[in-house]
C-alpha cells in the first residue's frame, strides 16, 4: 500500500507550530543564561583550595552527568513542588531542570579552559607581581576562553534539543506543538518531517550564529 503524503492540513496549523518553535527558543535562551551563571559558580567552587567548596560542587556536577536529563524533569516538576509545597508551572521546571544540568556541563568546560593553560602562564604572571584577581583577568582568561569556545558551543547545543523533553510536562515546546497538531490532523508522518526540518534550520542557524561569533572572537584576540 502506497503512503500518500499531505501537508496541507500541518501547514493549515503551521501556526501551533511556530509557537511551539518561539517557545522552544526562548526557554533554551533563558536555560543558557542561567546555565552559565551556575556554571561559573560551580566552576569557582571547582577551583577552590577548600574542600568545603570543593566537594559540593563536585557532587553536583556528578550527579548531573550520571543521570538522566528527564530525571531531573520530573524532580523539579513533581518533586519539588512537595518538598517546598509551592506549584511550579511547566516552563519554570523545565528552566530549573535545563539550568541546573547545563550548568553542570558548562562548570566542567569553564574549569576545564583554566586549568589547560600553562604553568608558565601562570608562574610568568606571578613573577611581574600580580595578584592572583589580575593574573586571571589579564592572562589566564582570556587565553582560556578561546578554548572553551567549542565545547561551550556544543553543549549549548545539546541543551537545545534537550528542551524537547519539556513536552512531557505539557509546556508548549515545538514538540508539545507537533502532538497537538497530529492530534487534530491524524498525519504524523507529515508533522514530525515538518518539526524535524525546523529544528533542522534552527540548529544551522545558531550553528552558523555560533561559528560567527568565534571567528569574531578569535579576530579580537
């Protein structure tokens, strides 16, 4: 039996899917910044002569890389809720979920930079008589960044598509989006080729976005 493919009815609702779309941008958008910010912290931590700093964060950044991504879905959307006895909506767990794991990540590739430079680097710095705040300012840092790049683009990547697991909280992802309209038009074929080609073009487009920016960055330095 021969398929006979329509896309009219998936373009007649290609509006559920470009909210769907916009909502997937904008809680990646979001999971990254935040991301960073627990990644630096972590990071921090991670380079700390205190043990009481030292192990927390290594722990966390553990936890987070031995489990699965959707564990943490369901943690922070069922669990906590109960724990603290609040309500939390579908997109602020999965942010807390998103954050929280790609912080771990970004913590590794943050510590990871710094710790690739040179003993010399950093025994030449000390030798001109800077602080330890000036020597990872003016030195360590900005000869790191360039080498956190990469990994730092990669991961933010895989947070993207990631951010498909927040369907199974019901918050109105691009793939949340594509159930509702194969709900309605009985056509999944049509609607997951249809979702697979946007995440397609919104991967390329940040891929070419990102690959911008560090060309740019590489010319600066």
């Amino acid at each position: 039996m021969e398929y006979s493919w329509d896309f009219g009815p998936v373009f007649e609702r290609f509006d559920m899917l470009a909210l769907g779309l916009l909502n997937t941008v904008k809680i990646a958008a979001v999971s990254i910044v935040l991301g960073v910010l627990v990644g630096m912290i972590l990071a921090v931590m991670r380079l700390s002569s205190k043990k009481a700093l030292r192990w927390p964060a290594a722990i966390f950044i553990e936890f987070y890389r031995n489990t699965p991504p959707i564990v943490h879905f369901f943690w922070f959307f069922y669990a906590l809720p109960v724990m603290l006895s609040v309500s939390l909506s579908p997109y602020v767990a999965a942010v807390l979920a998103l954050s929280t794991q790609s912080g771990a990540f970004y913590a590794e590739v943050f510590r990871g930079g710094i710790v690739s430079i040179e003993r010399g680097q950093w025994e030449g710095a000390k030798a001109l008589g800077m602080s330890h705040q000036a020597q990872m300012r003016r030195i360590i840092v900005p000869q790191a960044v360039s080498r956190m790049v990469p990994p730092f683009i990669e991961r933010s990547f895989e947070l993207l598509k990631t951010t498909a697991l927040a369907s199974t909280l019901a918050y109105a992802d691009l793939l949340y989006q594509a159930m509702m309209v194969n709900s309605e038009t009985f056509r999944p074929l049509e609607v997951y080729t249809t979702i697979a080609a946007m995440y397609l073009v919104l991967l390329i487009t940040a891929s070419q976005l990102a690959r911008l920016a560090e060309n740019r960055l590489t010319a600066y330095q």
